[in-house]
C-alpha cells in the first residue's frame, strides 16, 4: 500500500491567492471534498498550534452523510509551506476514530498534510500537496479524493 499520496497542480493565479485558498473560509468551502460534495463548514485558525474544522457533505445519490476532519498546525512558512496533522472528528471537532464514522480498520488516524508553493513566472503558482500515510484499503479513493480536490482548486481561478 502507498505510504502517501501526492498531487502537484499548476494555477494561474500568483502565490498570494494560491494560500488565501487555505486561510479564507469562505474559499476552502469551494474546494474541499471530491466532486460532488460541498463542504458546508469551514471554521480556520491558520496559525501554528491552531485548529480548523471542515467539512464535506456527500450528495443524497451517494448517502447525503457529512464528514469532519480538524487540521492541526504544525508549521506554517508564509507563501511557501503549510504543514498540519489531519485527523476525522465530529462536528464538535473532537478527534475521532476512523471507524467510529464509517471508515475501514485499515483508514490512518494521524495524516501529515505538507502543502508547498512555488512561484513560477507570468504569475503561476504550483503547489503540492503530499498526505503522509498508508491509506489501506481506501487508498485509490484517498488519491481520487484529493485530485478532485485539487481540481475543484484549480477552478477557482
């Protein structure tokens, strides 16, 4: 099993605004979750040591069940990385076990998110976002998951 998934997207769009999709609530609602879910909550403390809450809300076709996770900040570097632990939890923000809301045994519990940024020139940002863990069974989704993601990103520019 892969011990991590990657995804590197190139946006036309420069460095400044590639992050605000990060920091801006109202911007993470536009992108988080693979296509076809919405991401009805968005609460960020972009700081070291801070916590945010998101979620993704799948459509009715697919079960209409909402998920949560919390992004802990570990280290943020200005416009070029943000680094967190991202865990499930419930709405409250509790942390929770991946089979407490449905998840495979297999599904990891502690996921190392790296994000980097690089300037390219005609104000083009790429970023990378590598997810740090073994997915198990839930692997090719964890990996479609976050290339729709990434996509759905890519089009708000």
């Amino acid at each position: 099993m892969a011990k991590q998934i990657e995804v590197t997207r190139t946006f036309n769009a420069p460095v400044e605004m590639v992050w605000k999709v990060w920091t801006d609530p109202e911007l993470v609602k536009r992108w988080w979750g693979p296509k076809h879910f919405i991401s009805p909550v968005a609460k960020i403390d972009f700081r070291e040591g801070g916590v945010s809450l998101v979620s993704m809300k799948a459509p009715k076709e697919m079960g209409d069940q909402e998920f949560y996770s919390i992004w802990e900040y570990i280290k943020i570097i200005p416009l070029q990385t943000i680094e967190f632990i991202q865990n499930l939890a419930d709405e409250d923000g509790n942390k929770m076990i991946p089979t407490q809301v449905g998840m495979p045994p297999d599904f990891p519990t502690d996921i190392k998110t790296v994000v980097t940024f690089r300037e390219l020139a005609n104000s083009k940002t790429e970023m990378t976002v590598t997810e740090y863990a073994e997915f198990g069974t839930m692997s090719n989704f964890a990996q479609l998951g976050l290339e729709q993601s990434m996509d759905k990103m890519v089009a708000i520019f």
